[in-house]
C-alpha cells in the first residue's frame, strides 16, 4: 500500500531523470502511509483502511485479511524506521 501511495504521489515530489524509484520518494511514502494509517485507527485498534477519494467517505465493513495487510504495513514501517 506505501508503494503504491508513493507511486501515485512520486510526481508531486519529483521523479529522478531516469524515473527510477530513489530512496527519498520512498521515506516520504512510508511517512505518509504511517500518518494515514495512524490517522485512520480506531479506538479498538483495528484501522480504517480505504477511503473513497472522490466522495470522501469510509467504506462500510471490514476485512479481516485488510486489517492483517494494514497491521501488516505498519510493522515494516515501523521497522524500516522505529519511532514511539
């Protein structure tokens, strides 16, 4: 999901000149998968993970196997760069 959001938003930041990937755009796509995600917890613990960007509404339900790959995503943020 950091990926793909760093994807998405890599030319806000600007690709290199020869569009490879570069750590920078990287660091600033986990940062902002970390702070949606954290954003997005709920109080039990479990995360709001989509967001519809055109009605700006949360979808209904929940998902097991998302709620994994959302907790999931977090580790190997948190792992990549350890923060309280």
């Amino acid at each position: 999901m950091c990926l793909i959001l760093g994807v998405l938003l890599a030319p806000s930041f600007g690709w290199a000149e020869d569009n490879q990937l570069t750590r920078e755009i990287l660091d600033e796509s986990l940062q902002l998968g970390r702070q949606f995600l954290l954003n997005r917890q709920r109080p039990e613990g479990n995360f709001e993970y989509e967001y519809d960007l055109i009605t700006g509404e949360i979808p209904h339900g929940d998902n097991q196997v998302r709620q994994s790959g959302a907790l999931w995503a977090m580790a190997l943020i948190h792992l990549d760069d350890p923060r309280p």
